[in-house]
C-alpha cells in the first residue's frame, strides 16, 4: 500500500524516484526553490491538517484534565506536558518545518535557530514518556509509599528538568556543532546545510531517542511481568479482587502505547538519517523522506486519540464537552464512584 501510495503521488506530480544525498532536505531534504512543486505542494498542505488536528485534539486533553477533577492525578500531569509539546508542533514545528521547505533566504544563525527549535520538542516528548514510564514503574514497584514520594509538586519539578534537558540539547547546535564555514552569511534555509549529521545522528537520535526508547522498553517489560504476577498469584487477596491492579495494568498498556506510536513515528526519520550519514552516496526517494517527516509531525495528533478510545474516563469527559460546548445539548459529567474506592485502597489507577 505505501509503494503504490509512492508510485501514485510521483506520477501526479511527476517528480523523479530518487534524490541524491544533500539535494532536497528539510530535516534531511534541502533544495533549490526554483524547484518548488505538486510534492512540495502536497506537503504543505498535508503538514497545515496534521497542525490544525494537533492542536485541537491537544487543547481538548488539556480541557478535560482541567474540567473533570477524576484526571487531575500525577499522571495526568505528564499528559499535559506531551500535551503540550504537541500543541507547540502544531503551532510552531510545523509552520517552521515548512519555512525550510520552501528554502527562505536568511542570516546563518537564524536558519540555525530555527532548526535547533525543531529539535527541542522530540526531545521533550521523549523525556516526558521516559517520566511517565518511570512514574508506572514505581507505581508497581512501590504502591504503598507511591503517593508519598511521588508528589504533584515533585513531578512538576521533574518536567521543568525534562524540558530544560530538551531545550539544552537542541540549542547545542548554536554552540558550534554546526555547519557554518567562512562563506556567505545568508543563505537558502535548509536543515543540512546548518546542521551536522553527527550531531543528528549520534547526539540526538542515539543517544537522547533510541536510548531513552531502549530504558522504556525494559521498564514496561518489568511492569507487565510485576503486574501480571500480582495479578496471578494474588488477586484473591488482593483489594476488590485485584480490580484495582487490573485497571493499573491496563493504564500502563495505554502509556506504553503512546511510547510504541512515538517509535513508529520517529523511527523512519532517524532511519533515513542515519541512512545519509553512514552511506553519503547512497540515494533516498524524496517522497519517502516527506513522509517520514509527516509521520514524525502526525505523532502529535495521535495521543489524543490514544486518551479518547482508551481511558474511560477521558472519553466521558471529551463527550461531555462536544456535546455541551460544540452540539450545545444539556448533559451532566458523572465522576465514577469507583474513585473513592481507589482513593481507599491507596492506590491509584491513573
């Protein structure tokens, strides 16, 4: 399906099948804009959808967890930062991926800039999954002191740093990593032509992507099997029959979900870069480059559908909302009971 997806888009457009390293990038594709065309087009408009469906769905996440004091727990917190990285996708990554698409003349450092700031945000959704894994990790490993250690206040502080490192590593770049030689101050705009494919590659994609993505996985392997051995050998001891560590088991497939869709997403793109560092004579198609690209950026309207077929809770409230604030229907939002019943058991589900 995506090769006969490929094949149909080159003949509409007419665009050739290969693109030889360096010659058409943005993040890994530069070119010319005299060569500006249906693809570029195509693009364009695909990437101003994913923003707009980004930001809507993420400003409804935020919405509900403001609105329905049943998510306003810790985890939900870490929801509201990814929340928020995808709604700066949608706003800022993506009108700015589009600017070094069309290859805007500018002063060195700006472009640079410019690109630093497309690196922050994968990074911060990265981080922000690697907290909330650690936070369903200590859930099940420690349930009885969970709540004591880990406070609103803390994992708020825990954010501030997961944004700072986010930030630090993407305006490395601006330290002097970069491509800037003696030439001409102003140039065409494009990822490569300011970024070094090392720093893309090692710096950024192995060790502050794959590596995080590597913890995470371990981790969810360890909370599965602590979950399901709780779940076996204990269920008839346990509160409510386990009830409440059955919920918590499948909170935990819903985060680790999230992780899986980021991988699927931003895999193919740090792929095909590394794919242009390690053989710079090898040739990608330009197409598959635009939509690995688009992959990465459609990562950010994702998670909300993830929240609204998955959490029972988050998909009530969304509900209530369209169907007062948007389909202007009289409807009450019910808080299930069953949350006091977790509130005494002193564990929590989200």
């Amino acid at each position: 399906m995506p090769e006969t997806l490929i094949k149909t888009i080159n003949k509409v457009c007419a665009i050739d099948e290969d693109v030889s390293p360096g010659s058409r990038e943005v993040v890994n594709v530069s070119y010319s804009t005299s060569e500006y065309g249906c693809l570029d087009v195509i693009y364009i408009m695909v990437e101003v959808v994913i923003g707009i469906c980004a930001v809507v769905g993420n400003a409804l996440v935020i919405w509900a967890v403001k609105l329905n004091p049943a998510l306003q727990k810790t985890t939900f917190l870490y929801i509201i930062s990814l929340a928020l990285t995808d709604i700066a996708v949608g706003i800022l990554v993506i009108p700015l991926a589009i600017t070094v698409i069309l290859g805007v003349v500018m002063h060195f450092y700006s472009c640079l800039f410019i690109c630093c700031l497309l690196m922050i945000f994968p990074h911060a959704s990265i981080l922000s999954l690697l907290a909330i894994t650690i936070d369903r990790y200590l859930r099940v490993k420690l349930p009885t002191r969970y709540k004591a250690t880990i406070t609103k206040k803390r994992v708020r502080v825990i954010l501030g740093l997961c944004w700072l490192v986010s930030v630090l590593v993407g305006l490395v770049p601006l330290l002097g990593w970069n491509q800037h030689t003696d030439g001409s101050s102003y140039i065409e705009c494009h990822f490569l032509a300011v970024m070094r494919k090392d720093y893309v590659v090692y710096f950024s994609f192995f060790t502050w992507i794959l590596l995080p993505s590597f913890i995470m996985c371990t981790l969810y392997a360890k909370i599965f099997y602590i979950m399901r051995t709780k779940l076996s050998q204990n269920s008839a001891r346990l509160p409510d029959g386990g009830t409440v560590y059955l919920k918590a088991y499948k909170t935990a497939k819903y985060m680790a979900l999230l992780l899986f869709l980021f991988a699927v997403s931003w895999l193919p793109l740090g792929i095909l870069n590394c794919i242009l560092y390690f053989c710079p004579s090898c040739t990608i198609p330009r197409i598959l480059v635009y939509l690995s690209i688009l992959l990465s950026h459609a990562n950010s309207a994702m998670n909300p559908a993830v929240y609204a077929f998955k959490i029972k809770k988050f998909k009530e409230t969304c509900t209530f909302i369209l169907r007062t604030c948007f389909l202007f229907q009289k409807s009450e939002l019910v808080i299930s009971s069953a949350e006091h019943t977790t509130e005494q058991t002193g564990v929590s589900v989200i």
